[in-house]
C-alpha cells in the first residue's frame, strides 16, 4: 500500500478507501472526475494499493467524497 496508508490484513475491508480518495482529490483536482473503473485503475498504479479494489465499493467512497468537496453534490 501507499507510504501514508499501511497495510492491512483484511484487503475486504473499506476502511482506506474514502482516506485514499480525499488525498487524490485534494492533491490531483482532476481526479474528481473519474469513473470508480477508472479510480480502480489510479490507486493500484499510483500504489496506493497492492491489488484493484472492488469497483463498488470505490465507487461509495466517491459518492462520499464528492459531497465533502462540493457540498451541493450531496444535495442533488
């Protein structure tokens, strides 16, 4: 895993997610455009992850991501 998230035992659990999603939304604005498929795809190559992370479970993260940088998001 990334340097600034340590490993866990348990790859199912979502826990990093949503942190992983908010330092690349915060770090690479652009990123906040991206399909769950294509966030998938960032996070194992940037090695923020060993493995792809389930497409559905990233794409939760998103959605909750997204209503914390853009407040009017979650009210859509």
């Amino acid at each position: 895993m990334h340097r600034l998230y340590p490993a866990n035992p348990n790859p199912r659990d979502s826990r990093d997610k949503l942190p992983m999603i908010r330092v690349l939304y915060s770090r690479r604005p652009e990123t906040q455009e991206l399909e769950p498929w294509e966030f998938q795809m960032l996070l194992w190559s940037l090695n923020y992850t060993d493995h792809l992370l389930p497409e559905d479970e990233i794409a939760a993260a998103i959605e909750v991501a997204r209503t914390h940088f853009d407040p009017d998001e979650g009210a859509a």
